[in-house]
C-alpha cells in the first residue's frame, strides 16, 4: 500500500525567511504533485512533477522531485504571508500507467507566516 | 469552462437519512473521481470512473455508499442511512485519461450528520 508522509505537518514562521517542506512516499512512482488549500476552500494544484529531477518553480515557491530516494521538497523563499495555507503533496498510485489511477495524498502541511 | 462543480455545498442531515452529492466535471475530462476529507487530513481516495465505468472503489466506500455516472458526464454519490462518522468533506475531481494525471478539484460538498 502507498504511504506518503509529509513533514513537517505544522510549520510557523516569519516573512522574510525560508524553509522547505518534505514529502517522503512508499514505493516507485514517477509523478509526483503539490497542492495548495486555503481554510475551507479546494485544492488548487501547485507543480506537477512527472520525472526523476524534475524542478519546477512559480514565484517563491519551488519544488523537486528525487524518484530514486522516493522523496520530493517544496521550497519556500523570502515567505511572505499570503503563502499561508496547507501544503498537500500527492502520489500517483501508477498501476496501469498513463496517468493517474487517483492519488494518495500526505497529511498537508500547515503553514503559517507571520508578518 | 467554469472548472469542477458541485452541489449542495452544504448538507446537514440526521443519522439515518440518505443524502446525495453531484458532481459535474470539466466537460472534455473523462476521468472523475471522489474523495473524502476529514479536518486536518489530506483527501482519501473513495472511487473513480473513466467514462460510465467505475474501474475502482476503496475500502472506505462501505455498501452505505454508492457512486454512478450514468451517461459519462456528471456523476452522483449517495449516502444510506448516514452516520455521524460521515461528516466529511466529499471532494470531487477530474482528469484527462493519458495526461499529466493532474486531478481538478470542485469546491466540495460539506456533509453534518446530527
């Protein structure tokens, strides 16, 4: 069964600073997807990863993925408050193959950024 | 193309009653599928069509629930005879089959059993 663990699960921090958020997951897949969710809202897909190192970046965010290790990061740069939100990552369960038989998503990451 | 909707956005009901969501995806996607997402947790999967078939369906998907997509297009999620753990959010999503396998989220449909 495809486990995917994120950590850190709560994070506080101050604009201006950055730090980076881990996603770890259980067996072989190659696709591999952030998603962002405000208080009460959906989820808004981040990055779509699809390869071994792949890298994609949008503002102050960016995010990688390293198949072999079975891990991928999403970092944050120079945070400011409106990236407040939970973080989900998301593993394609990858058993047919072209594309996604739904996805196993980490517990989120909630981020806090105080002014 | 207005994105994933989905209706009613809020539900509140009493144990023992039926209840029943719609989800109508983005119009060229023929993958659809619903998730369940309790407070501070990530969604679980529960189901999904490609087309009218329903190619799979989880363990959390107890008989009390049933899930159709009749003509391929919108799909509906019943619930019989609820029970207060289904207090959820429903989260619907579609996808283009032999795409990136990036899932469209709806907005949701929040369920409260009394």
């Amino acid at each position: 069964e495809l486990k995917v663990e994120q950590n850190p699960l709560f994070l506080s921090m101050q604009e201006g600073k950055n730090y980076t958020i881990y996603c770890n997951y259980s067996t072989t897949s190659d696709r591999l997807y952030w998603y962002r969710q405000d208080p009460g809202k959906s989820l808004e897909s981040l990055f779509v990863l699809l390869s071994n190192g792949a890298v994609k970046q949008e503002g102050r965010l960016m995010a990688s993925l390293d198949t072999k290790a079975r891990l991928s990061t999403l970092h944050i740069t120079a945070a400011v408050h409106d990236l407040s939100a939970t973080y989900f990552c998301a593993v394609d369960k990858g058993r047919t193959g072209g594309g996604a038989d739904g996805l196993t998503f980490g517990k989120g990451t909630h981020l806090i950024i105080q002014p | 193309d207005t994105g994933v909707s989905q209706n009613p956005r809020h539900k509140i009901t009493k144990r023992g009653q039926n209840v029943t969501f719609r989800c109508d995806p983005i119009s060229e996607h023929n993958r659809l599928y619903w998730y369940r997402q309790t407070l501070g947790q990530g969604p679980e999967f529960l189901t999904y069509f490609q087309n009218e078939a329903q190619l799979e369906k989880s363990r959390l998907l107890s008989d009390r629930f049933s899930a159709e997509r009749p003509k391929g297009s919108f799909s509906t999620l019943e619930i019989q005879r609820t029970e207060q753990g289904d207090s959820a959010m429903y989260l619907c999503a579609s996808s283009l089959y032999r795409n990136t396998g990036e899932l469209f989220f709806g907005e949701g449909s929040r369920l409260t059993v009394l």
